[in-house]
C-alpha cells in the first residue's frame, strides 16, 4: 500500500486500480456479512476457491466476498457480474454448476434463482426482486459491490472523494453548512439534526474535541449498523473524518457492541490500511488536518447506545446516563466538547458531500430527509435490510418489500423503534414512514428496527417481553425507569397470566405517564411506549385477557387449552406419538383425550392432527368440555 | 460571574450561572422535596422526586430540579397536578421496599402516596446513592458500591475495603433515608467474610 501525500496522488491511485479492472471481466461474489455466515458462507467461500483453482478460470474470473447485501434469510447470496446474476441459498455443492455452468457457459441455473412467495415468478437479478426492486441504496448500496477488508475497493467506487473536498474545497463552516442544509437528521433514534449538532461542538469553547461513532446497536432485531459497519467501514471512518474536519476535533472514538466481532475485526483492518497509506494520522493528505481514531468494545449493555451512558463508559465509568444539560457537545468526553452521531448518520455524511445538499434533501418528505434503513423482520415473508426513502408508506415497506405475512396469516401490527417504540396496528400501515409521522403514530423510528405481526401475536404479550427486557437493560439508576418498569412488567405478567384486574390497564397508564415523565434519559422516557401504544391500539386485547381471562391470539399460554374434538378424531395416534408431555391417552381405534394437567401446551398435537381431521382445537376463554367417558371412545 | 433571572413558583429569583433550580428555589425559600441529594455531594438525580415543571423557550419539561441549571426567562413550578401525580407514583413505588421509611412516610402524607398500593419487596433500599457517593466523594473509601443494573441493582460494601475502613466511619448510616439498620445489615454481612491470606481458601480450611 503506497502512502498517499496528496489528493493528485489519491486520484493516480485510484486510476491505476480501476484502470486494472475491467468491468466486462465476469465478478463472483459472495455476501459475507454476519447472517450469510450463519448459513454457511464460510463453506461456500471455501469450495468457491476451490473450483476456481480446478476449473482453471483463475485468470479469467475476478472473485470478491463483500459485506451484506440486505436480504439475509436467503443467504449464502452469490452475485455473478456483469450480469448482475443473483443466486440464494447457494450451498458448497452448488459451486462447480455455477463454475461450469454459468460462468464458462453463460447458463443459468434455474433452482437458485429467487422465487416469489406470492407470483411464484422468477428473477434472475437482484433489481427484478421485489425486495430490492422498491428499495434506494444509497447507504447500503455499495456493500454488494466492495470487500470490506479492500481499501482499493472503497476507492474504486468513489471513496475518500468526499474527504478531498471537505479538506480542500470547504471550510469547516461550509461543511457544516452542508450537513445543515440537507437536513440530516440523526439515525440513531432522537432524530436530532445532524448540523445543528456539529454547529454546537464546532462553537463549544475548547481546544480539544473529540467525535464519537455509536455502534451500541442493541435493539432485539435490528442490524442495519451491524451491516454498515461489516460491509462498509471506511464510509463511517470518512464521515467521522469529515466530522471531525468540520468541528475541529483531532481524535474519535468508535464504539462497538463486543457482540459484534466481524465489525471489531473490519473496523481494525480499515483503520491498519487508512492509517498506512495516510489516510489516517499527521497531516492527511498533505492537508495539515490531523486525526487518529481507536476503536472501543462496548461490555453488552442496552443502555451505553446513549450517548451519555455510552461516553461514561468510554471513560471506564459504569455505564449510566447524566443528566443533559450539560450536553455532550459542550461537555461530553473527558469533560471536553463531543460530537457523537450513530454509524448510519456518519455512513451519510460523504454522500452528502460529494453530491450535495440539493441532492439529499431532495429525498424524503418535508422534515425527513434521505434514506433511511430498516431492519425488516418477525411475520413478513421477505426478512432483512431494506433502504428506502423517508415518506415511503408503511405498507410498501411490509407489502411490497416484504411481500406481506406468510402462511395466509392476517398482518395485526408492525413494532417500530425498538424495544421503547410502539406498534403500529392496520388502520395506520398508510402512514408516510419518516421521524414525525412514526411519532404522531404512537411509535418511533428508532435506529429502524421492524417487528412484523400477525394474528397469532399477543400485543399484551409483546408489551410484556419488551418491558421485561427493559427491566434487565435499565441502568437502575433513577427510581421513575428502574420501579416503574418494574411494575408495569408486574402487571402485565399478570395479566397474561390470567390474573389481571379491574383497573390495571389505568395503573398502566398512571405509571406510564410517571416513568415518562420524569425519568432521567431517553431509555425510561420511552420504556412506557410499547405499554401505551398497545393499550392505545389494542385496549380490546388487554380486556379480553383481564375480564374474559381469554387471550384473542390464542397465545399467552396460561389462558388456552388444547382440545380434541371427538365427533373429529379418527385414533390415528399421530397427537399421541408427538405429546412429550405424555398428556394424551388414546389407542388404536380410540378417540384420543387431552390430560389438561399435564399438558405443557407446546401445540405439537395440533400440528400432528392431519390437516383432513382437523380434530385438536386450540381455545381460550371458554371451559374446557368434560372429556368423554372411557366407555365411548371406540371409534367405528 | 453573571446573574440569571428565572422565575420559581411566581417568585422572581436572580441567581448565579451555574446553580440548579433547587438551589435557585431554596435560596427564596421555595422548598422542593428531596431524597438523594447531599450539600457535600455531586446531585445526581436518582430519586426524582424533585422533579419540577419548567418552561423554556416555549416548552414545558418535566426535568430533576437538583440537576437542572438555571437559565434567563425559566418559569418553574414546583406543585402543579402533574408534579404532584409522579410524586404520589414515585414514593408509592419506594414504599414497596421502604415502606416504614420516616422520611418517605412523611412526604406521603403531602402527596397522598398509599404505602400498600404496590406489592412489598422489601429491601428497605430505594438505591438513592447516598451512602455509596459519600463514602466516594466525601471519604474517597469506595467501599460500599451499586451492584447489577436494573430492576437488579443493589447495593452491597466491598468486604476488602469494609473491613479496613467502615468500623472506624459508619457515617453512611445516619444519611440512609429508609433506616441505618441496612447500612448496617450489609456492613455486617460484608464483615462476616474477610478476605483471607492471599493463595489460601477461606472457605472450608477455616474451620
């Protein structure tokens, strides 16, 4: 790797290294983000190699694994360029087809191609599937098309173009002014706009700033950071650099959940190679601006997504909120002037820059601007990352994006926001998806996750699961977040229990409106919403468990039973065979009957009965009929 | 030093850049009730029942009077019904693990906090800090710390540190506004296993 003294060295670099690529070479590549190595990349990747060396087209096919391409449950994804060919769910065994086949013969192979759930028509390339089709990668977008670990990639595709600007066009104001006028506003849940946030740091009296990357990413669900930071660093490390740039800090700080440990190790290699070829340091670029960045593992605590939390344990300190006023922009590390900003809102700083602020806000709607990625994910059939612009409708994103709830189940309600969002039920899925509306809407954006429901979903039973996971998360600090979760995580454990009361649902909304108001940082302050937008939406749920003691979903387990209906059930055993509780008794020829005590209501026997009896029932709210006696239940 | 001009209960107050609305409010005569706070100590904002209603460019906020600066124009009320409601929640919470607290008894009788509204899980702790921040602050021993997060925190001495420093001290005790005896409790506890010989059990060998 040369060292890089000048933007007319930069720019010689980059010819060289495009003028070595030919973009008609034919280009396999292969997603290695975190959930394509789950389902087996690392194996792929392997006889990939393999088969290159054997079939002898080292020389004639370029071979790149790249960072997530978004579309995660139909992974391992191989895209074969120039075409743009997209195969998913390629296994090892795949490999030496796609070799002999589609790449010495120009063949497709059908079985790979992507299939839709709905259509059943195929697609051969990744912009005829509707997942990708509906989507605008503007942030996301050059994943698919770097290694991660290659710094002559991110060059090849524009990078560090952004910095020679803003180093050598701009001055800090002006770059600041850019950030402003293209109404950034923070990715990582307050939706702060980033300019007016950098203007605070950039005023704030002190020789010493610093810039801090959030990537505290912890809601259950949500990777759009993770995703980012894997496939793409050195777009967070420009924009930190710019960043800096701008307020005039010499130093940042990357913070990365320990959980994420294919982030960790890409984050070090791009810094190594930033820093190698002066791209990071003394004197960037000939330019006089310094910056130097370490990286720092965060200890697996919720909380330190906040930004004072997260600053306390950058410092060593526990990780636990201050109260703001002081805000970090005027006293934040080490007592010093910080600007801290989310992975996804840095990520977006060199598009700014190098297209402008007329391009960005352009996209979006009137207080939203840009793209914006959601994690996609629970009851929907498309799962993964999908980039769209602000303002497009909540039910394209579920519906065509995600091509609706599989198994012809009814969509109920999609979570927005995180554990501290809300639910959004169907009378809102028209809502334009952009900060105010999902706030209006009872539910927050959030840093984008998106929890698809169906109606086997219990929504007092999600209110449940995110407050108990709030419970666990809250720092415990300040008595508002630390007991009123607690309570509320009481009552609505009860609830599902079967053991509400009159009047809970208004202790709710009393102890809701009390850890809102008057807890300390943005994590009490919103651990009441899944509670409140819930009740809000769904008030009928929550009285059908508390006065009728039946759950509408046939979920909460304490308020179903599992039943067989003996004019349906035809002896065959089948229940019988899968129960592990050993709650069915029965026998050849017998009608079968569900022990109620010992049943552990896992559903195995409803998914054993064949579909054309149809004999086990689920119900809730209603007594359990007398079982028949012994005497009748011979069958025939 | 220049002189800020807020407004606390109605009652015009010039105070000095830098001081909280509690001390704004205190140096009129205004009083907010407190829990966690100490003259010797940083505020830290755990209990919240100083939480006080304040206007600022044209937005009300719920914010900890013992933590927020004061600022030119703020209108703060110190008893207003939304005020008074988180209050009345606050202690109803406390009282499910200090419930014969005196301190908190009191200020239940002013907000018509029901000691028995929530079910008891008496710790008699309600995680105010004091005890932990005097002993950091003012004695810098660290030897008694919050332990967990959550609905799990709690407080517990360091036994290597206790058993040096807090027989001679104890005066965590008398600033615990639930009951010393838990200070006290703990203490003991932390006592009752010294550390031992370095390389050696403490555990079955001892006996």
């Amino acid at each position: 790797m040369p060292r890089i003294k000048s933007p007319v060295e930069l720019e010689a670099f980059r010819k060289e290294i495009l003028s070595r690529r030919d973009a008609a070479q034919p280009c396999i590549t292969l997603c290695s983000g975190s959930a394509c190595h789950a389902t087996g990349s690392e194996k792929v990747a392997a006889a990939l190699e393999q088969e290159i060396a054997k079939q002898g087209v080292a020389a004639e096919v370029a071979y790149r694994r790249t960072g997530c391409h978004g579309f995660c449950e139909q992974g391992p994804i191989v895209v074969i360029y120039p075409q743009g060919i997209c195969y998913l769910k390629v296994q090892p065994e795949d490999i030496a087809e796609i070799i002999s086949a589609t790449i010495k013969e120009q063949q497709i192979i059908e079985r790979l191609l992507y299939v839709d759930v709905n259509t059943g028509e195929k697609a051969t390339t990744e912009e005829e599937i509707p997942f990708y089709k509906h989507q605008e990668r503007l942030v996301l977008g050059a994943n698919r098309k770097i290694d991660p670990k290659s710094l002559e990639d991110y060059l090849a595709v524009e990078g560090y173009q952004a910095l020679v600007k803003a180093l050598f066009a701009m001055t800090p104001e002006q770059v600041v002014g850019e950030v402003k006028n293209a109404k950034l506003r923070g990715r990582g849940g307050a939706g702060f706009p980033s300019g007016v946030k950098w203007d605070f740091a950039r005023n704030a009296p002190g020789d010493k700033k610093y810039v801090v990357v959030n990537c505290d990413e912890g809601d259950p669900g949500a990777y759009m950071d993770r995703s980012v930071m894997e496939g793409n660093p050195f777009a967070v490390l420009e924009g930190l650099m710019i960043g800096a740039y701008a307020i005039g800090a010499d130093e940042g700080y990357i913070y990365v959940r320990q959980e994420y440990p294919l982030a960790v190790a890409n984050l070090a290699i791009a810094i190594k190679k930033a820093e190698e070829s002066g791209l990071l340091g003394q004197n960037i670029l000939g330019s006089g601006f310094d910056f130097t960045v370490k990286v720092h593992r965060g200890a697996g605590a919720f909380i330190c997504g906040e930004e004072t939390s997260l600053l306390n344990s950058l410092e060593g300190k526990p990780g636990e909120p201050n109260a703001r006023p002081p805000f970090p922009a005027t006293r934040g590390l080490w007592g010093k002037p910080t600007n801290i900003n989310n992975v996804e809102t840095w990520a977006n700083i060199p598009l700014i820059i190098n297209k402008g602020a007329d391009f960005f806000s352009a996209i979006g709607t009137e207080g939203s601007k840009g793209t914006k990625i959601f994690s996609l994910v629970g009851k929907v059939n498309n799962t993964g990352l999908v980039e769209v612009p602000m303002g497009v409708s909540m039910r394209d994103i579920i519906f065509k994006i995600g091509g609706g709830v599989p198994g012809n189940k009814k969509f109920k309600a999609v979570q927005t926001g995180g554990p501290s969002g809300g639910c959004i039920p169907e009378s809102l899925l028209d809502i334009k998806v952009d900060f105010d509306e999902l706030t209006r809407a009872g539910a927050m954006m959030g840093s984008g996750g998106m929890i698809v429901m169906d109606e086997d979903t219990c929504l007092v039973d999600i209110a449940r699961y995110f407050l108990a996971f709030l419970s666990d998360e809250s720092c415990g600090k300040c008595t508002p977040c630390r007991e009123g979760i607690r309570q509320m995580k009481k009552i609505l454990t009860n609830i599902t229990k079967g053991l509400g009361q009159e009047g809970d649902i208004e202790l709710l909304q009393e102890l809701a409106e009390a850890t809102k108001g008057s807890s300390m940082c943005a994590l009490g302050k919103t651990a009441p919403n899944p509670v409140l937008s819930t009740i809000n939406h769904f008030r009928d749920e929550y009285e059908a468990h508390i006065r009728e003691r039946r759950c509408p979903s046939l979920s909460c387990k304490a308020l179903i039973a599992f039943i067989i209906d003996p004019q349906k059930c035809k002896g065959c055993g089948a229940c019988f065979r899968k129960c592990p509780a050993e709650a069915i008794t029965g026998g050849k020829k017998r009608i079968h009957v569900i022990e109620q005590e010992k049943c552990t209501k896992c559903g195995g026997c409803l998914e054993a009965c064949p579909a054309a009896f149809g004999a086990v029932h689920k119900i809730s709210g209603e007594p359990v009929p007398e079982a028949i006696p012994e005497e009748s239940r011979s069958i025939g | 030093m220049s002189q800020i001009h807020l407004q606390v209960d109605g009652k015009n107050v010039a105070a000095e850049e830098g001081m909280t609305i509690l001390e704004a409010a205190r140096s009129v005569g205004v009083s907010i009730p407190t829990l966690c706070d100490h003259e010797k100590l940083a505020p830290y904002g755990a209990c919240r029942i100083c939480t006080v209603e304040a206007d600022a460019n044209g937005r009300t906020n719920l914010v900890a009077a013992c933590q927020h600066p004061v600022e030119n124009d703020l209108v703060v009320r110190t008893r207003t019904e939304k005020v008074d409601k988180i209050r009345k929640v606050l202690l109803e919470q406390m009282m499910a693990h200090a419930p014969d607290s005196e301190q908190i008894s009191e200020l239940a009788k002013i907000y018509g906090a029901d000691r028995d509204r929530f079910e008891k899980e008496a710790s008699f702790c309600i995680l105010c800090g004091l005890c932990v921040r005097y002993c950091a602050e003012v004695k810098q021993k660290n030897a008694i710390s919050f332990f967990d997060r959550g609905a799990k925190r709690e407080i517990a001495f360091i036994p290597e540190i206790a058993v040096r420093e807090c027989w001679d001290c104890k005066e965590c005790f008398p600033l615990c506004p639930t009951s010393a005896l838990q200070a006290a409790y703990v203490l003991t506890e932390a006592l009752m296993t010294p550390p031992t010989p370095s390389g050696t059990c403490g555990g079955c060998s001892s006996k």
